[in-house]
C-alpha cells in the first residue's frame, strides 16, 4: 500500500470531527485500524463502522491507513490540552511544536506519516497539530507541494464575527446545499466610527493579510529541525516583511487623515489603545480576550504557560540590541564578536531580535520581539488568577488585527534602524547602471486617467465549510468586505546607450509625497514609507526599450485567485503540467491590497520611483528550473537562494547621500520619480467567488 500524500492535507480539515469522519469535498474516509483510534472509540469499535456506513453512500474515496509502524513517542506535544490555545509566540509551545515538527519531518514515508498523523490527528491539540503537520508538508521532499487548506478554511473563528459562525452552522444545518445563503460579515463589528483606530478595520482585518502573515510564518518557522529554520537570509526577509507591513499601514494611516503610528517605546506607559475583537474560539469555547484602553503591561507568572519574565527583561533586551547596533558588532556566548557588516548585519539581528534558533546568542539577546507580543497579548491577566488565555496580539495568525500590533512594530522597526543608520549611503557611482538612461514612465490603469491608481470595495464569498465540525457537508460561504484596485499597466521607457545588449533589474517603488501636515516629505523619513510594488529581470536591446509591465505580473503579491481559490473545483489532472502551476507554491502578499486606499476626488498624492539597476551585479547563480518565483520578494524562492543580491528595500534601505534632501535629489539617470494619484471610490464592487 502507497499512501496518496494529497489526502494528508485532508487531515486539517474539520479539526475537532474525528478521523473517521468525512474530510474534504469528496467526503473522503480514512479506514482507520483499531489500535489507532482514541481510547474513546478504540473500546467501541463498531463506532467507526457504523458511522462510515451511515456516510459511506456520499463518499467517493477511501483511504486505507497502514498500522505496522512503531508509533512514536508523543507524550511531549501532548502536554497541552485539546482544549487549550496555542500560539507560536509562547517558548513552551514552541518547543512542543519543535517535537511534533521533528517527528514529522523525520519519518520515512508519506505512509508512515499518514499513520502517525492519523494517531496524533485525534490526540493532540487542533491548533499544535494544525501547525505541525502544515509545516512538515511545506518542508518535506515528498510533500512539499501538498495543496493545503487555508487556516481561515480550518479556524474560520480566529478571523469571522462568532455571530456569522453561528448564523453558518445554521444554515448547514437547516437549508439544504443548494439554497443556501452567503453569511455576510459586517463591516463595522469590532468597533464604531467614534475609535480612530476603526477607520483602518478593512486593512487590520483583511482575511488575505492576515493568511500572508500567518503563512510567512509557516514557510519560515523560528523554531524547529535546522533544515527547516536555516534559510537564506532569514532574518533579513523577518525584517523586511515586518517593515513592509508597517510601511503599508502608515500609507493607508495617511488615506484616512491619521498620523504615523507611534512606537511603543516605553514598556511602562500605558496603552491608549483598545481593542474587542468579538470573536470565540471553536477549539477552546472561550471568547478572545478583549484590551481595555489605557491598560499596562506587567510582569508575567502564569505556570499553564510556563511563563514568568519581567518587564525589566525587555528592557535589558533593548539595552543590548541596541548597544549592539551603536558598536557594530554582537557577542556569541564564548564572547567572540561578529561584525554587523553591509552585507550580513541585518541578517543577524533579524535572526537575533525574533529570536529564532539561528539567534547568535539568545541567553544573552533574549526573546524580545516574540516576549513583548506575549506581554502585550496577557496583558489583561499577567497572572492567571482569572484563568483568562492570550489576546490576538498574542497569536501571529490574528495579531495583525490588533491596532498594538503596529506600535510595537515601529518599535522593532526603529530597532533595526539603529543598524541600517549607520551603513554608510550608496554613492552615485554605487547607484547609476553606466549608459542606462530612465527616460519614462507611466501608470496607465484599465479606467481613469493616466497616472492614477484607482481603488474600491469588492465583496468576496470564501466557503466555511472546512472548519465547521459536526454540521452537515456542502458549501457555507461568508461575504466579506474589502479593499480593491483596478488593474494597470507601467510604461516604461528605456534608453540604453552602451551599444551592447543589457541586462536590468527594474525596481518600483510607492510613497506619500506629504507628511501628516501636509508638507513635502524630506527623504530620510519618505524612504521609510517607500511600499514595493514589483522588481523584474528585463534585457536591454541597444537604444529606446518600452517595456509593459501589469500590475498582475507583481513579484510581490500573490493572485486573488490563488489567495481565495477552491483546492477541488476545476482542478487540472493529476500529474499534469498545469496541475503543478495550479498548486500553491509559496506566500506573498495578497493581490487586492497591492494600492493603498487612497482618498476621493482629487486623490492622495504620491511619488511612484523606477529605478533599473545592473542585473550583473544584482543576480544569483541558480537553478530555478520547476521552482515557483511568484512571489519572492518577501517570501524568497523555496529550497534556494533569495533571488537578488542587494540588499532588500535597495536602494531605500539607507540614509540618502549628504546633501540630498528630496528624492529628487537622489536620483541617478538610471531612475526616475513621476507623481501620481490614488483616486478611491467609496463603492462595493461586483461580487466574486472565492474557495
């Protein structure tokens, strides 16, 4: 018997249904032997049979489960109770992760691991096993491009209204398939319109966002076999992203008349900011914990986590993250010290900050990043003495829903600033590509004028029916409300005069032009907020080159189709060509949030940079034959080295030259800078059909 390793990810789905139960779109059966059922249906056997009976009529597929393996030992990960929430912030839950990983990594076979997967599916906690087992197919040789269902798929209460979870098991169970209803979710629930804050709900709680960071997690865990953890440039794309994401937020900050968000650089203050997410848990059957405004962060005691450190610590953290970035160097626990340098340093103190395991000394450096989400997330009850779990700050599948999530992260961002501050800026000569003239560029979207982005709101319907246990099969679809561009096209005109063919890596670039008051931006602060929108390879024929570029061709989001698409529906044959294009092959950020809102009428106004660099010097020697490049920039390329030699936010990712104030100064001939405007539509958009 050979295990068919697509039905492995059939074991996410409906995570508190037994094994037994149906899975998947075909209500698949997993014949499970005997000796690997839980106690609770090993003594009554003729459960499995008879309930396989009752549903056999509607499966279309069988999965037989080999048993004459040597089941390991798990008594590690289950320490933690089904019942309990788990998240990867916490060291304890890491290392239990790191076990349940390591075992699943390790086994031999895909049938081997469906064996032990099917042991632990029913024994362990759903959201451990859920990680374990999505990490181990995103690594493994044998199942790496394994289609996974989507956490919102399996979890949807980590990111829908617990009122629309009610109101879908409802219509599952009473309204047959084909009259069912799309649930809608509303789009003012966690707050009103007398929160600030609240003007941001469609960016802090996009379901496509908050998969991005989750999944960027999955493919680069901080803690596990080093196989899985040692990537190239790893720290550096944690730092990347991170910046990326806090770039966007200040963007659309500025689309709704708010000001850059403040760091969070006092652990003593008190947070002003509030937050009631308004969701439950389907696991635990306890409500996310809710933030009061103005509360404080203390030190931690609570023995179910395993956790006790102090405030102080973070502040000894920072002191030393910070003396590290001023004298240029870290220390490893012998106290031999490795140079921060142009090349490696952001690397390090990535890795450092996290912390993961590829940390250079983390008894020394700490765990500050991960600890100050912690604090923040049980910053309701430190103690445990109302027995109340982590906020959604706490857990990076949700934590980006939280308003405090983007203070803390200027804060890191600020942290790693400290470094990037005192490289030395590029030079002209560093920055030019000798010959290569920019000529023009412009943005032509598919309606509206040149130089304009144009955005809306579109309704999607994503199908529940993954994550809904013990309801009756078929789709449940919930309608959810967000942000959308309309499609464009750059025009890029390229001069290249070296009477030779060229080669170039085009690098594009978006930023405010004014501040919160509204006054020009100086540079030092503007590159801060510079989004990337697309990088490219592009050969240069001696003269005028117009290259076309679409903004669906981005190498730094991921399709809208593939962020909400169906794993079953129209699914090209198996083995085939476009079956392996159809998979799922990395993450990136969603497609719909590539543009920032922007405002009405007249538009926010913005500075679009082009920049071509010389590809000589920017590639990396590869074989990218069958790999997936779709969306590299934050995600690098699996299994290989990150496509691009410069440093990540080149040629942002430093102080500008002496002397250069405005980015108008800072440009070589090999770039270009043309304002352009993002006009947004206050108007819902056809509906489109998700999973």
């Amino acid at each position: 018997m050979s295990a068919n390793k697509r039905n492995l990810a059939l074991l996410l789905d409906r995570p508190l249904e037994p094994v037994f139960y149906e899975k998947g779109k075909n209500n698949a059966l997993f014949e499970v032997p005997n000796q690997l059922l839980t106690d609770r249906y090993k003594n009554n056997a003729d459960i499995q049979v008879r309930v396989q009976d009752r549903l056999g009529e509607e499966s279309t597929v069988r999965v037989p489960v080999r048993a004459n393996i040597a089941i390991p030992n798990l008594s590690v990960p289950m320490q933690l109770d089904r019942k309990a929430p788990f998240s990867l912030l916490i060291p304890y839950h890491r290392k239990l992760a790191t076990h349940l990983i390591s075992v699943f990594i390790g086994l031999r076979s895909v049938d081997d691991l469906q064996t032990v997967a099917v042991y632990a599916r029913d024994r362990l906690n759903p959201l451990l096993f859920n990680y374990a087992l999505s990490v181990a197919l995103l690594h493994r040789p044998d199942t790496k491009n394994v289609d996974m269902p989507l956490l919102f798929e399996v979890f949807p209460d980590k990111f829908i209204d617990s009122k629309v979870i009610g109101r879908a098991r409802e219509e599952a169970t009473v309204v047959t398939e084909d009259l069912r209803q799309p649930i809608t979710i509303p789009k003012d629930y966690t707050a009103s319109d007398l929160e600030p804050e609240h003007r941001l709900w469609y960016f802090r709680e996009d379901i496509g966002l908050n998969i991005h960071h989750w999944h960027w997690h999955l493919v680069f865990p901080s803690d596990g076999p080093d196989q899985i953890v040692r990537k190239d440039r790893r720290g550096e794309l944690f730092y990347y992203m991170h910046q990326q994401i806090q770039a966007r937020y200040n963007f659309e900050r500025f689309s709704n008349d708010l000001p850059r968000v403040q760091r969070l650089n006092n652990f003593r203050d008190p947070i002003p900011e509030a937050y009631f997410p308004k969701m439950d848990s389907l696991v635990s059957s306890r409500a996310w914990p809710s933030r009061s405004p103005n509360m404080k962060m203390s030190d931690l005691n609570r023995d179910l986590e395993q956790l006790r450190f102090d405030i102080a610590d973070l502040e000894r953290w920072d002191a030393r993250f910070v003396q590290a970035c001023h004298q240029g160097f870290v220390q490893d626990p012998r106290g031999n010290q490795i140079q921060l340098d142009e090349a490696t340093g952001i690397d390090i103190l990535g890795n450092l900050l996290e912390s993961s395991t590829l940390s250079v000394n983390r008894d020394f450096y700490g765990d500050l990043h991960n600890m100050l989400h912690v604090a923040l997330g049980l910053i309701h009850d430190p103690d445990s003495r109302h027995l109340e779990t982590f906020a959604t700050i706490g857990d990076p599948a949700v934590d980006l829903r939280d308003p405090v999530f983007y203070r803390l992260h200027a804060y890191v961002d600020d942290l790693f600033q400290e470094h990037k501050q005192r490289l030395t800026p590029y030079t002209t000569q560093q920055l030019n590509f000798q010959g290569i003239q920019l000529n023009s560029v412009q943005v032509q979207p598919n309606r509206g004028a040149a130089n304009t982005f144009q955005t809306f709101w579109q309704q999607t319907d994503i199908d529940l029916s993954r994550g809904l246990d013990f309801v009756p099969r078929g789709n449940v679809f919930a309608r959810f409300t967000h942000l959308q561009n309309a499609d464009f096209t750059y025009n890029i005109n390229i001069n290249n005069s070296t009477g030779a063919p060229a080669m170039g890596t085009v690098r594009i670039f978006l930023a405010p032009q004014n501040d919160e008051r509204g006054t020009r931006m100086f540079l030092r602060d503007q590159r801060l907020l510079m989004c990337e929108l697309d990088k490219f390879t592009v050969a240069l024929q001696p003269g005028d080159n117009a290259i076309r570029r679409t903004s669906t061709e981005s190498s730094v989001t991921v399709a809208f189709e593939r962020t909400f698409r169906d794993l079953d529906t129209n699914r090209p044959a198996a083995g085939t060509q476009e079956e392996q294009d159809f998979i799922f092959c990395g993450c990136g950020w969603p497609q719909h949030m590539l543009i920032p809102k922007g405002k009405s009428g007249v538009g926010l106004p913005c500075d679009l940079f082009v920049m071509v660099s010389n590809y000589q010097d920017d590639r990396v020697d590869q074989d990218l034959v069958g790999i997936c490049n779709e969306a590299p920039v934050f995600c690098g390329l699996r299994d290989r080295l990150y496509p691009d030699r410069k440093a990540m936010g080149y040629p942002f990712d430093r102080l500008p030259r002496q002397g250069v104030d405005q980015l108008s100064q800072f440009l070589t001939p090999n770039m270009t800078s043309v304002p352009v405007s993002i006009i947004h539509t206050d108007s819902v958009q056809a509906i489109r059909k998700g999973r």
